[in-house]
C-alpha cells in the first residue's frame, strides 16, 4: 500500500480538496448568479421590480438554509456526507436551470409567460438552495478542522480556501456570463451545472485526504441518515412554492416584504434566542467573550454583503443599460486561438494536475515534481484566465468577473501585508478590519454614483471602468473582512457548535441578501417588455438618476456603519 502523504506546498492536501471542490461549487453558484437578474428581466420579462424580489428571496434562502445543514451535519451527518449530499442537489439544480422554456411575450396586451418550464424553474432554485445549505457551511468547516486551533497556518489556509472560491467565481462570469447572454440561457446555466459536477466527482475522490475529520462523533443508523435526506428533498416543495409565490407577488407581508424575508427574521429570532441561552448557560466566561466577539463580526459582514451584493443586483443592471462594456476595446478581437475553449481545458487541467501531483507525492515523497506539475498547470490556467478577460467581448453578466478577479490578484497582497505587519506586532484587531472593510465597501459607490452621473448627463453610456474601479475598492474591503471573518468562526467558536455558528454567520449573507434586494428596488426600472434604454431619452435620464441616488445612498451606508464599528 501506498503511504498517504499529508501535506502539499505547505498546507493539509484536504485543503486543496476543499479549494477545488468549493472552486466548482462557487463556479456553478456565481455563474447562474451573474445570469439571473437579467434572465428574470430579459427571458421571462417579470420587470426590474419582481426581478429584484426574486432575486433577494432566492439570495436570502440560499444563505438561510446553511444554518440548518450546519446543525445536522453537527450534530448526525458529519461534514462529509453533508457536503457530497449537497452537491448531488446542486447538480439537479443547476441541470433544471437549463430548461429555459420559451420567452415571455406579449399577447394582445398581456404577457404570457412559459409557466411549465418557469416551475422547472422555482424547483431548480430550490435544489440550489438547498444544496448550498448542505455544501457550502460544511465544506467550511472541514477547511478549519484540518489544522490544529493554534496551527499559525491557520488564516493562510482560509486565504488559500478564499481564493478558491473567488477563482471559481472569476471562471464563472467569464464562461457562465458570456455564454448565456451571447449563446443563449441554457449554454450558461448548462455550464454551471457541468462546473458542479467536476466539483462533487473532485470530492468523492480527494475524500480520503480528510482523514475521518468530517464524520459524526456518533455514526449514524441508516434509517435515520435516509431521514436526514428524505426531509431535506420533502423541504424542496416548500422552497419552490415560495419561490412561485414571489414571483406572483402572493402573500406579500405589509410594507413590501416578503414571505421569505419573514421565514428568515424567524430564524435569526430563533438563533438569537438560542445564542443567548447558549452563552449564558453553557460556555465559560472565555468561551462567552469570544461568542459575543464572533457575533459582532457576523453582523458588520451584515451590512458589508448588503452593499456588496449590489454588485449582482443593480450594478448589473445598470451596467448592462448604461455603461460601455468592453474594459480595452481594441483588445476584443478574435484572436487565432479562440478565447473560450482555452482557458476551459486550462481551468479542467489544474485540478486534475492535483489529483496527478498529490499521488505521486504519495508514491514518491521526496521528489519536487509533483509541486511544478501543479504549480505549471496553475499558472496556465491563470494566464489562459487573463487573456480571456481582456479578449473576450463582455457582457453586464459576465463584467461580474471583475469582483472575483481583484480579489484573487488582492489575496497574497493582504496575506503579505498582514503577515507583515504582525512581524511588527502592528497587526489590525479583526473589528478594526471589519470597520476597513465597510469603508471600502462604501467608498466604491463613488465611482459608481459618478458614472450614473455622467451617463444622465451625457445622455450614452459612460465607461465601465468606472465600474472596474468601484470593484477595486470594493474588493480591498472584502479583502478585510470576509476571509478574516470565516476563519473567526471556526477559531472563536466553541467547536461543537461551530457548524451552527458557520450557518450563522451564512445566515447575516442571507439579509444582505435580502436587504441589498430591496435597496436595489430603488433604482427598479420598467422597461415595456423588457427592452432596452433609448439613449438621450427621458426615460434614459430618469434611470442615471435613479442609479445616482441609490448609490450615494448605499455609501453613506457604508461609510455611516464603518464609524460606527470604529468608536463601538
Ligand atoms: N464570496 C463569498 C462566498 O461566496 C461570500 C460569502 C459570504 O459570506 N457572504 O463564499
């Protein structure tokens, strides 16, 4: 038999499992999210404002959900299993997303939309939420138990594990994105699903490297394992029926909320209720500090997604209406070895390079090779990555790529910076990153603001780097406070029910979510039958101008909040 080796470049090979693994299951995820908004307005013509309900309902269970696939796999599946159930879902979900049906059109002054494939539609959201419930909290989770607490490899390897989700988001736009708005729906979400199942064949296999971390402290009977399952797929129908309510505008609560955003306020009352009693009753007064710590953390992420998820909502429509799309025009050309299909064989060899890479390391422990197939295969993909970026002509979908770029280009900058700085003993304390991280966040609405400006002004569209700037500034916050944060809630939180708190500081993504959704109504535009902006219209300035006052709206926001979080 062969010894299994543990590490690779520095870090548990389970590391690199998680990082591929959840590269895919974020592909699969922000692909169809870069489409959505625009196939709701664009395909089945619901309008801005149904868009955005939607879209925030979907967005607020996505993140919901992972409260309750982390307790169960706390307390019965284990991580493991909750993590390959989770992804059996997410490919059912994202192969549903592939039926796009007919477009909606109008008849004699009514819209007919395609109802049969719009329910394929609600359930495929469903599964996706679902799945997310069970993969993403727990494959978290695993990333932290592979170190020892006090392992100082400890943020470096959430770095790492961040910048896996960002690769597989930056992949994502560019393939998802431009796929589904030059090819047609189904090629992107199609993509998508093709994605997450390269990332559940890639866990089924990298699972020895877990070494039996990721399973129930108490194996669990069959019958009641099935349970688990049966439920979950029981759930699914609950989930689409309210999705199907949404997207009717059906039991609507008072004052433009939704059913969905009530179902969520009841599960943060009940988190609350629980916390309290958890902290008072059972922790020591250390472990008490560092809960109360933990939950201040989870809510200034609240407010910093609620202004970044904007980027998927109203930065993408306003993108597509009333920005120019291609970062260096004279780049978009159709070069001699095609764009697309290069960077995809390169984004399929670089995981298969680890799963090469790590069992010769196992067969032959002392050789370097093994490290340069990887590191060679990585650094195509990278190269392949950024050349698509620049040639390939954008879309407002695919632009979202820009977010997922900076951060992994950002990620060893920070890493280096803050290393360096904790050599000098000057090492910010996480709440004052988490207060950066807001600023930033707020600060990136200027470009924005002025861009919508200009473009009400000039009556045609001003230019997207206005748009690249905001997601520069807007991923050095996101650079403070995400990746910091998750690895705070596997290090401050009682590790029994760390799962629980991983869903909990999911859960604060989930009003983000929602509340970004809900800001973005500000600026809801209709557009008779989904159509475009006429430029130098009345309708085209009235749109800037809506734009503009929710922008300097969501920096005051941000900015308001970050002082907060510096004098609290
Ligand atoms: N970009 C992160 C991810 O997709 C953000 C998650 C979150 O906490 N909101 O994993």
């Amino acid at each position: 038999a062969v010894s299994i080796n543990n590490d690779f470049l520095g870090h548990p090979k389970g590391v690199y499992v998680c990082f591929f693994t959840e590269m895919w299951e974020r592909f699969s995820f922000y692909g169809m999210k870069a489409l959505l908004l625009l196939y709701l307005i664009k395909h089945h013509k619901f309008g801005d404002a149904l868009g955005y309900d939607l879209l925030g309902a979907y967005g607020g269970l996505v993140y919901c959900i992972p409260v309750f696939g982390g307790m169960l796999a706390d307390r019965y599946l284990g991580m493991r299993k909750a993590v390959i159930f989770g992804g059996l879902l997410l490919v059912a979900g994202h192969v549903g997303m592939a039926f796009e049906g007919e477009a909606a059109q109008m008849v004699n002054g009514v819209m007919v939309r395609d109802e049969g494939s719009l329910n394929i539609f609600y359930l495929s959201l469903s599964l996706i939420i679902m799945g997310v419930g069970f993969l993403k909290p727990n494959i978290s989770i695993i990333v932290g138990k592979l170190y020892a607490p006090d392992d100082p490899r400890r943020d470096s390897g959430f770095s790492l594990f961040y910048a896996g989700i960002n690769m597989g988001a930056l992949f994502a736009s560019i393939v998802c994105g431009y796929l589904g708005l030059t090819r047609g729906w189904a090629w992107g979400f199609g993509a998508a699903g093709i994605g997450m199942v390269l990332g559940l064949i890639q866990f089924l296999w990298g699972q020895k490297y877990l070494h039996g971390l990721a399973e129930p402290d108490r194996p669990l009977a069959r019958s009641t394992e099935w349970k688990i399952y049966g439920g979950a797929v029981l759930g699914l129908l609950p989930l689409a029926a309210l999705m199907w309510a949404v997207a009717n505008g059906a039991f609507k609560l008072p004052g433009d909320i939704s059913l969905a955003f009530g179902l969520m306020i009841l599960v943060m009352v009940g988190v609350l209720v629980w916390f309290m009693w958890f902290i008072l009753k059972q922790c020591t007064q250390v472990q008490r500090h560092q809960m109360i710590s933990l939950m201040i953390l989870i809510a200034m992420c609240l407010v910093f997604f609620t202004l970044y998820e904007q980027t998927y909502g109203s930065w993408v429509a306003f993108t597509d209406r009333l920005l120019t799309k291609d970062i260096v025009p004279s780049l978009v050309i159709q070069s001699a070895v095609p764009p697309l299909p290069w960077s995809i064989i390169s984004l399929l060899l670089a995981p298969l390079s680890f799963v090469v890479a790590s069992s010769l390391s196992d067969r032959y422990p002392a050789s370097s090779a093994p490290k340069w197939l990887f590191g060679g295969a990585f650094a195509l993909m990278l190269v392949f990555l950024v050349r698509d970026s620049l040639v390939l002509p954008q879309t407002a979908g695919s632009l979202t790529y820009l977010g997922a770029m900076f951060l992994v280009l950002l990620a060893p900058i920070f890493t280096g910076l803050w290393g360096w700085l904790g050599k000098r003993n000057m090492n910010p304390s996480k709440p004052v990153k988490s207060a950066l991280g807001l600023m930033f966040a707020g600060l990136s609405f200027i470009p924005l603001a002025l861009a919508a400006q200009q473009a009400g002004i000039s009556g045609v569209e001003a230019s997207v780097w206005y748009l690249v700037m905001g997601y520069f500034i807007l991923e050095l916050g996101e650079m403070c406070l995400s990746p910091v944060g998750l690895s705070a809630v596997t290090q401050l939180s009682v590790p029994r029910v760390a799962g629980l708190m991983m869903g909990t500081w999911f859960l604060a993504t989930a009003f983000s979510e929602t509340l970004a959704a809900l800001f973005g109504k500000v600026a809801a535009i209709e557009i008779a039958d989904g159509g475009e902006l006429a430029r130098n219209s009345v309708e085209w300035t009235a749109a800037a101008a809506k734009y503009e006052h929710l922008f300097w709206m969501m920096m005051w926001i941000g900015l308001g909040f970050a002082a907060l979080a510096m004098v609290a």
